[in-house]
C-alpha cells in the first residue's frame, strides 16, 4: 500500500514509539510470527509496513504488550472478562 503524505493527517506523520532495543527484536518477530511486513537491522529503528487497519490494531497490541507494565496488562484483561456481551 503506498500512502499519499498528503491524505495523512499531520499529526499522524510524526507519531512515534520507543522500543528498548531488547524488546525491539520482540517486537519484531511476533510481528514477523504474524506475517506482517517489517525490518529491523542492528543500531537501526524498527520500520513496519502497516497495509490494513487490521495490521494497525495487531502492531498496537505487540507493542503495547511489551511495553506496557505488567499490571496494567492484568487490570486490562480483568475489565476485558467483565465485559458482558
């Protein structure tokens, strides 16, 4: 999917997350596990192709897993079975 700077609203183009470098490799292959497309090169950012909202929500979840404390992941799940559908 090739984006056009100009349809991407300003503020998107300069978001940015840090991943400690250990957790970087993580990230990168739970990612890789979950066939979507990125690169990550010693002493180099991670870059992730993101071609579907469908890869957005799962990236935010790898990196959310890994850089979210531990207890906050637990409280999140407990609201998450609390949830009645």
């Amino acid at each position: 999917m090739s984006l056009d700077n100009s349809s991407i609203q300003p503020e998107l183009l300069d978001s940015m997350v840090t991943i400690h470098c250990e957790d970087r490799w993580q990230v990168y292959h739970r990612l890789r596990e979950l066939n979507i497309s990125c690169r990550c090169q010693a002493h180099q950012p991670l870059k992730v192709e993101v071609n579907s909202a469908q890869d957005a929500i799962q990236i935010w979840c790898v990196v959310r897993q890994v850089s979210n404390p531990r207890r906050d992941l637990v409280q999140w799940l407990k609201h998450c079975w609390r949830i009645t559908a």
